[in-house]
C-alpha cells in the first residue's frame, strides 16, 4: 500500500518551523511518499509557507492549531485533513498534536487504521522532577497511542528506554549551503572559542569562564578569546564575573545573534564548546560539527552519538579537564587541525540522503 503521510510542520506558540519545513522539503525530493503537512498560521521565519507551496508541497493551514483551546474544533478540522487526503501515517511534534491526532482515531466504535509516529524534541529537561514528571507522562502517552517514535538522539532514547522497541534516532538535516563546503579552512592559532547559548541555569558559562582564567594562568598564553553569544537571566552575573577577574579581553558577549551570525562566529573560530548539563539534540553540537570545528563538549545530546573522542572531537566534565584540553591543543595545533578536519569528514551523518534513508525506514516499521 502506498503510503499517504501527514506532517505536522508547527510548533508550540512557533508555528512552522526552519528546521521542520527543512525536513519536509527534502522528503519531497528523496522519496516517493505521498506527504501532505498541517501547520499553524504562524511561521518561525517570513516566506516559510511560501517556500513550501513553491515547492508544490501539499499544505494545509489550520488556524491556532498549536493554541491550547479549542480542543473540538482541531480535531475536527484535523480529522477533515485525514479523510479527504486518505492518510495512512501521521507524524506529531508535541503533546498537543498526539491529542488530537489519538482523540481522532481511538474515539470512534472502530478505531481508524492510520499509524501515529511521535518525534520527542524534548521533555523539560532543565529540571530533574519537571523532566522525570514529563519522562513518565509522555512515556504513558507514547505506550499507548504511538505506533513509532523517533528520538533525535540516544541521549533522549535512554530516557524513554521504555519505548526502546519501537523507537529510531534520526538527527535533524543541515543542508544549507554553509554546511556543504568540500573543504575546511581552520587556523589552531591563537585559540578563538565558541559557545552560543542563553545565560541560565545548566548552560554553565561560569565554568568556561573559569577554566579560560585556569588556562591563562597556567600557559602565560594570554592570546586566548572566548566568544559567549546569547541572552538571558545569568548575562550580567558573567559580565560581572569577567569584569572581576579582569579577563575582558579574552571573553567578549557579543549578545543575542541571528542564526547565520552564529554560523559567521563559528567559522572565524576554531574551537566550539559546549559546557550544557543537558542537550536533547543540541545544534550547538551538530553544527560546529558539521562545520569542521575542533567540538569539546559535555557527554550529552547527539555528542553521544556522533563523537570519536579525541579522533572527531572531545569529552570533559570538569573546568580542570577542558583547562588540561586547551593546554594540548595550544600545544599540538596539528592535533587541533586533525580532529577538526575528522568532524568535517563526518558530517554526512546530517546529510539530507543519510537522515532521509534513517526517516523514511522509521515510517516503514510503523
């Protein structure tokens, strides 16, 4: 039977998404799946819905579909879309949609027979009892009314260990024209460091603040920048902090950017880091990554899945680890250019045909 799938492309308060309307994109150019998405009016970015419908992509569009209200009116809209389209499989992005959707088809005398395949994005994972209450309500919820689900890395797939049988990874897709450059250009010298993130708790700034004044008094080698992108509650205590140990010449906050001013900063690096407690997925790992960056990063989100350490990037835990990392590199740069040029080797692993061959046999065990 041909398969007749229903993309959700909208997010909580977002709308349609970059990453979302990316992933639809390349289905409809690798694979012969009759795909029609569902979204929201909004969109994360303008032109968003236009590139979708340039495309010739079958789009409907739903008002307020992701607004917590309304709960009869969505799922008679959503349900429309699934009978006049002859769905076969319904891929859901948050709770939400995974109401409607399940309301949709075990409301009924007899159930319908299309399949349900969740993607898990997160599960508040910022707090320890806010993230095991969300583990066990969208566990319950995944046991129930999900035919497959889709985790974007294992780090995440631990956590649901208990819908293990019916789950794949597939990453997200990183094929715009940055990330598909046949070579790398790096210089290991002097060290340029990198770590775009909003200033709160488990993002631990203060640690690389920390290890950065370690470093420099251990190595004299006071050439060493450390560039913190973001906003958020803990800026002014890390301005402060720099200000008080006197390293505001090697750590610079050049505030929140947009995403190719990120990209920009990256690539004028030649170190990202990555100090989180807890990444989900993690862009701030993939994309330096994938851009043939030197990645020194937490054992969490994809780095579990994608890092050789010390042949394509390297783990820390503490402060006095990544000081002791920094002081190699400074004085291996050879190493530095070896372990950048090996994650560059390997970002086929985002590649549009890899994460499309991962996706599309993830909808064939539904």
């Amino acid at each position: 039977m041909e398969s007749k799938l229903l993309f959700f492309c909208s997010d909580y308060k977002v709308g349609l998404t970059t990453a979302l309307s990316e992933q639809v994109l390349e289905l409809k150019k690798l694979s012969n799946i009759r795909l029609s998405c569902i979204s929201s009016e909004k969109e994360m970015e303008h032109g968003l819905h236009d590139k979708l419908k340039e495309a010739c992509i079958d789009m409907t569009v739903v008002p307020h579909l992701d607004v917590h209200s309304n709960f009869r009116g969505l799922v008679e809209a959503v349900d429309n879309v699934i009978k006049d389209k002859s769905i076969t499989h319904v891929n859901v992005h948050n709770n939400w949609q995974l109401a409607i959707v399940a309301f949709i088809k075990y409301s009924r005398v007899l159930p319908r027979k299309f399949k349900i395949i969740y993607t898990i994005h997160g599960y508040r994972h910022n707090s320890f009892f806010k993230s095991c209450l969300a583990i066990l309500v969208i566990g319950l919820a995944l046991l129930l009314f999900a035919d497959r689900v889709i985790s974007m890395s294992s780090y995440v797939s631990k956590r649901f260990w208990f819908v293990s049988y019916k789950t794949d990874l597939v990453f997200y897709i990183m094929n715009k024209p940055e990330f598909n450059k046949l070579t790398n250009i790096i210089d290991p010298l002097p060290l340029r460091l990198v770590f775009p993130a909003q200033f709160r708790y488990g993002k631990n700034q203060q640690m690389l603040i920390r290890a950065v004044e370690l470093y420099i008094k251990k190595t004299k080698d006071n050439t060493i920048k450390l560039y913190l992108p973001g906003d958020g509650v803990n800026l002014e205590e890390c301005k402060s902090m720099v200000r008080s140990k006197g390293l505001c010449d090697n750590i610079l906050f050049p505030g929140k950017l947009p995403h190719r001013k990120v990209i920009d900063l990256y690539e004028a690096s030649n170190i990202a880091l990555v100090a989180s407690n807890v990444e989900t997925y993690g862009r701030c790992i993939a994309e330096p990554f994938a851009l043939g960056r030197c990645l020194i990063t937490r054992k969490t989100g994809v780095a579990l899945d994608i890092v050789k350490n010390g042949v394509n990037g390297l783990f820390f835990s503490t402060e006095i680890d990544l000081v002791n990392i920094l002081e190699k590199l400074h004085q291996s740069p050879e190493l530095l250019i070896n372990i950048a040029n090996n994650a560059f080797n390997d970002k086929y692993l985002f590649s549009a045909n890899h994460v499309m061959n991962s996706y599309i046999a993830a909808l064939g065990k539904a």
